[in-house]
C-alpha cells in the first residue's frame, strides 16, 4: 500500500469515528454523506505527514489491529467533547423536573431520543456559541496537533486512561450542578414556604398551589441565570483543543 495512501486512511478513521460522537456532527439530522465527507476532508488536513509505522510494517492482522486502535482513539476524542453535552442535558431534565414537567418530552437533535425542551434549549445555545466562537477551526488545529504527540498506531489503553475517562465523566455531574445550582436553591425555598403555609393555614391545598407557583419561579431563574449557564458553556468549550491533546498525551503513554 502507498505510505501517503495509508496515512489518509488512518487519519480517515481516526476523525470518521470521531464524528460518530462529536457533538453536532452527530446529530440525526446530518446526513451520513455530510459526515463522511467531513472525515474525508480531515484525513486530507491532517494526513501530511502523520509519522507512526508504514504499512509495509504490517501484515492483514496488523493493519486490522491499527485500524482498530485509529477508531479508538476518535471515539475517544468524540466522546470527551460529546460529554459537555451530556451534562446539558443533564441540567435541561433537572430543572423540568424541578418545574414539576418531566412528563413533557421532545425529540433532541443532538442524540435523536427524548429529551427535555429545556435540554433541547441549551444544546442549541451551546451549538451557536461553539461556531460563533470560531472553535470549530480551533478544533481542527488541535485534531491536527493531537497527531504529534498520538501519532499513527501508537495509543494504548492504560489505568491512566481510564482514570482520565472516568474523571472526564464524573466532571458533568459537577458541570449539571454548578449550572443548576441557582434553580435548586430556588426550588428548596419554594418547597420551605409551602411547608411553612401548610401548617400554618391547613385548609389550603398546598399540593395544587405550589405547581403555578414553583413553575413561574424556576422559569424566572432559568431566565435570569442563562447568562451565567452560557459562561459556563463558553469556558468549557474553550478548553476542548486542549483537552484533545491532553487526551491524546494521556493515551501515547
């Protein structure tokens, strides 16, 4: 096989699988040729020179090998920017069901399956902010950049990988909460003042009064404390290039 064709299908892979779970480009509304050819243009932006082994190195079982290990590692690098996310969605199912409407659902184009509108909301903002931020050119640079210090063949799966996973993934919950924070906060005072109205005015059905309004008063602070959810979303975004290739060190070792 050429050497210069044998680099591009490595990159190939390696962004293909990438795209599989990185946000936007997963979502169900993109057709599949829209990603392929998108993975096609990044095995051509990063394929010149990639370094690793040549493929006169290896025989049918390890080409299979190092293609394997190429969709590893961009499933790995999709899915640490898919977790952001994630934990939008997270943060959209907790405030409707503080709101008292979780039983309200919608389709979210991020994932294809039943979310919140809430959720739905907040991937969209966090779409715009991406593109209008210019990190999907950042993107590229650190997909490309990833390459010399992970090049072609070269990752392994360690404890200080999944270390690295597992840390990634347990850092939404805390990403869900400071972004709901404020919404909690309300809500528990809401739930004081009606246990408070309960026993002070019994005749009052508390239950049904509460509903108007706990409702009001989240969607109030959802409102007011959006700008404070879009700074989260603007540092955490800022920080995906570089965790592509902490991640891509993380895996060369």
């Amino acid at each position: 096989m050429d050497p210069a064709l044998f680099n591009w299908l490595m990159a190939f892979l390696r962004g293909g699988s990438m795209l599989v779970v990185f946000p936007v480009f997963s979502a169900a509304q993109v057709p599949v040729r829209v990603r392929i050819a998108s993975a096609a243009f990044l095995a051509w932006f990063v394929c010149d020179p990639l370094g690793g082994p040549t493929p006169g190195s290896h025989d049918l079982l390890g080409l299979v090998g190092t293609m394997a290990v190429e969709v590893f590692v961009g499933l790995a690098l999709g899915f640490s920017a898919r977790l952001f996310f994630y934990a939008l969605d997270m943060v959209g199912a907790i405030v409707t069901a503080e709101m008292g409407l979780s039983l309200q659902s919608t389709i979210n184009p991020m994932s294809a399956t039943p979310g919140s509108t809430v959720g739905t909301l907040l991937n969209y903002v966090a779409a715009v902010i991406w593109l209008s931020l210019d990190l999907h050119h950042w993107l590229l640079l650190g997909f490309r950049r990833a390459y010399e210090l992970l090049p072609i063949g070269a990752a392994g799966l360690g404890t200080w990988t999944a270390d690295e996973m597992i840390r990634r993934t347990s850092g939404t919950f805390l990403m869900a909460l400071q972004m709901t924070g404020p919404i909690i906060a309300v809500s528990f005072i809401i739930s004081l003042v009606f246990s408070i109205l309960a026993r002070a005015v019994p005749q009052m059905n508390v239950f049904t009064e509460s509903f108007s309004v706990r409702a009001l008063g989240i969607l109030a602070t959802f409102g007011l404390t959006l700008h404070i959810a879009a700074q989260h979303m603007v540092n955490y975004l800022n920080r995906l290039p570089e965790d592509f290739l902490r991640l891509a060190a993380m895996m060369a070792r």
